[in-house]
C-alpha cells in the first residue's frame, strides 16, 4: 500500500535514522574504514615484538630508537598534512596517499637490508598512518549522518580490541618462528582490500568550496616544529641527563609554540565549541597513557610479577574499552543533548579512579591484583570519553575546518601522551639512580594523573556548542 500525506513526510523524515552503519549503503565503506584502522591497529601493537629482531637481523641495534621515534615524528606530519588537504581538496587524495605511503613503507620494512632502509620503511608508515587517520575521520564527517556517528567510533575503538590482544603474541611467533619480514609483508593484501572497499565511496565524495585555515607550508612547517618537540621529550625521558634535562626543555618550547597554530583557538582554556573537544582529547590521553606506561613495570618492581601477568592489566582493558565506546554508542543526541557531557565527565572519573587504585597498587604491601579492577575501570572510562569527544568534534566543526580539526585532536591525543610517558620515564630515571624510591616513582606519577583525571572532570561541562 502507497503511504500518502504528511504521515509519508513524517516517514521519510525518520528514515535515515534507522539506518545502519552496516546497512545496505554504507557497509562497504565501514568494513573498509575498520580494515584500515585494524592494520594500524595491529602494526602500532605489534612492532614492537619484532622490531628488536629486525634490528639485529640487518645490524641496526644502535639506531634502533629511531625505527621508533621515525614513525612518530612522520605520524605528526601526515596527521596536519592530512587535514589541510581534506580541508582544500577533501579527504580522497589524503587517503588514496596514506594507503599507498603505509603499503609503500610496509614494503620497505618487510624487504629491509639495512637500518637505514628499515627506518625509512618506518618513516613511511608513520606518514601513511597520520594521513589515513585524519581522513577517516573527515569522511566520517562528510558520509555518516550524525546519529550514525557514535556506533562508527564505537566500531573503530573495538577494531582495536584483536590487535592489542593478539597482536604482540602473533609478531612474536613470527620473528621467532618465520620470519620478522612477515610482520609488515602479511599486512600488505589487508591493505589492498580495506582500499578497494573504499573505493566507491571515494568516488562520491565531494570537494570543499572553502579552503582550511592556513596555507599548508605553515601547518607542515609547525607540524615538523611539533612533531621534533615530541621526539625530544621522548629522548629526554628515555636518557635522562643534565644534557637531557636541557633537550627536554627546548622541545617543550618548540611544542608549545608549534602547536598553537595547530590547534583550535581557545583550546588551552578548554573554550567551548570545537576547541573543548581538542582539549579534554588530550587530557584524557594523558590520564591514560600516562599511567598504563608504567603499570607493567610498576607489578614486577613492586610485586615480583612475571612480564606476562604484568601485561595482562593492559590485555584486558581493551575489553571494557570495547564496552565503553558500546555504550555511548547508545545515546541519542538528539533526544538526550546533555548526556554525552555526563559520560564525558564519568569516563575522567573512572580515569582518576583508577589512577588512584593504581597508585595503591604500586605499595608493596598491597595486593596486586587491584590492578586488574583498576585498569579495567580505566578502560570503560577511555571508551566513554575518547569516543564521545571524537562525535563532538565532528558536531562542533563545520566543513571548512573539519580536516583542520579531526588533525587536531590527534595532536592533542599524541601530544598530552607524549609529556606523560616522559614524565613517567623521568620518575623512572630518578628511581634508577637512587635520587627518590621506586614506590614514590610510581605512586607520584598515578596521583599526578589522577590530578589530570580530576581536571577533566570540572572542565567536561565545557564540551558544548560554542
């Protein structure tokens, strides 16, 4: 029977509502967008099993930092690289790039003679990896309505779930047992196919008619600035020396000054609008990655664990991160426009929570099996906030700035990390050398994120419309 009238309006008005992000229209763009995200997934978790092999088997165990510092610094540049084209020239060219850089560098790795080439393989994926992210989530922005896009991040948080439980374990089997090159060559065909999937929704996108912020040799010029601040507080928190100590410093300056024309105005005030999301992004990457840095070390230390029973707190986070990004999935925006601000603010809660149940955690004297409660309280609570910053953002952002934005709060997420991480390693030093004791290490770092937890809480009120 043919539905007439304003009840037929009504119908068609409600329709795209109910559609899914694996329905008819969109499922080949989705299974694509989390193929992609599953191999960077699985190469970000997996590497490091087998790069230390690979060092040795090409004669390289002296630059072998770089195979890491490489991938991070070219990540920085291909995120900002990434925004400023999808904002001039929409998110199809940076994709297309990204793919064919990551598949490139994968290539160059997996054949790697030399440290020289196996570095270069790096620098390669960590530019291909920068430019496929923030293009995701600009095609985010332009193809999924805005209902759909909590289920699509929910989605893509869960692609991480398999890679960070498996993913170490399988390189290590590989290095061990094949060879390392298959760690990067067997990813190559995955690439292939997530590419192909994406193929007709590349074709459809459109190409903005307002150009991004800035001219792009400026974002490149201050992306490098960023990316070379992060990779000295990195050294500097690895090595830490007088010498050191001075690196740290000038990186930190040039970070400061590189990111702010980077970054949203108003995003060191957590100003509302685009800006808050960018802000509490990297305080919640901060809280979280800056206590999980040290909680393996922290359970052999204080408790004796071995390295597997002292992994596994990571291992199983993953599951209520999983549950967490489920979760607020389940929100209607549209119905409910205050409560994604309250799961923003109850996954800063849990964040410090844990920070805190860790913190007693690192008392030898304690149990250590707080840590399993703990971390997974700590993931539940990433699921909820990292997800539901990332839909505000793309609520918050228009299509002028949406490339300029989405690179931006991987920035903030790269950025709060990296100066956790080197405060960690900093507090490790100084234990190492006698200058304080481990358990005041440990405990020091988890109160300090803790404060940062609490921080995004009184501020997650801000992550409204402007």
């Amino acid at each position: 029977m043919q539905t007439r009238g304003p009840r037929a309006a009504r119908l068609h008005k409600i329709a795209p509502e109910r559609e899914s992000i694996f329905g008819p229209r969109l499922r080949a763009t989705s299974v694509g967008v989390l193929i992609l995200v599953t191999l960077i997934a699985f190469e970000a978790m997996a590497v490091s099993a087998a790069l230390p092999t690979a060092a040795r088997a090409v004669h390289g165990l002296s630059e072998f930092g770089w195979a890491f510092t490489g991938f991070l610094v070219a990540n920085v540049v291909g995120m900002v690289a990434s925004g400023q084209l999808s904002d001039s020239r929409g998110p199809r060219l940076p994709l297309v790039a990204g793919l064919i850089g990551f598949l490139l560098g994968l290539a160059l790795s997996g054949t790697a003679t030399t440290m020289a080439q196996l570095v270069a393989g790096r620098l390669v994926q960590g530019l291909g990896s920068g430019l496929i992210i923030t293009a995701i989530y600009v095609i985010a922005g332009q193809v999924y309505p805005e209902l759909l896009r909590p289920a699509l991040f929910a989605a893509t948080s869960s692609a991480w779930v398999v890679p960070s439980l498996v993913g170490p374990g399988v390189s290590g089997l590989l290095a061990q047992h094949a060879s390392w090159r298959w760690v990067f060559l067997g990813l190559v065909p995955f690439g292939l196919i997530g590419g192909a999937l994406l193929v007709p929704v590349l074709r459809a996108l459109h190409r903005p008619e307002v150009p991004g912020r800035l001219g792009s040799g400026r974002r490149l010029f201050w992306a490098l600035a960023v990316a070379l601040g992060i990779a000295a507080l990195e050294q500097a928190g690895q090595h830490p020396s007088a010498a050191a100590l001075a690196l740290g410093g000038a990186g930190l300056v040039v970070l400061v000054v590189g990111l702010r024309p980077l970054l949203p105005s108003g995003t060191f005030r957590v100003r509302p609008g685009v800006s808050a999301p960018v802000a509490l992004r990297g305080l919640l990457a901060g809280t979280f990655f800056g206590v999980e840095s040290l909680i393996p070390l922290s359970l052999s230390v204080q408790h004796g664990w071995g390295a597997t029973a002292a992994g596994l707190p990571l291992a199983v986070s993953g599951f209520s991160w999983a549950t967490g990004s489920w979760w607020q999935g389940r929100v209607d925006d549209a119905a409910q426009p205050g409560r994604r601000v309250i799961l923003v603010r109850a996954g800063f809660l849990l964040n410090a929570a844990a920070a805190v149940g860790m913190a007693i955690t690192a008392i030898p004297a304690s149990p250590g099996w707080l840590a399993y409660p703990s971390w997974l309280l700590a993931g539940l609570g990433a699921g909820l906030t990292m997800t539901s910053v990332s839909v505000l953002l793309l609520k918050y952002t228009n299509d002028a700035n949406r490339g300029a934005d989405s690179a931006a709060l991987q920035l903030s997420d790269a950025t709060a990390s990296a100066l956790t991480t080197g405060l960690a390693g900093v507090l490790v030093a100084a234990a190492a050398r006698g200058a304080i004791d481990n358990t005041t290490a440990f405990v020091g770092l988890d109160l300090a994120m803790c404060a940062v937890g609490l921080l995004g809480a009184l501020v997650a009120s801000r992550a409204r419309p402007a």
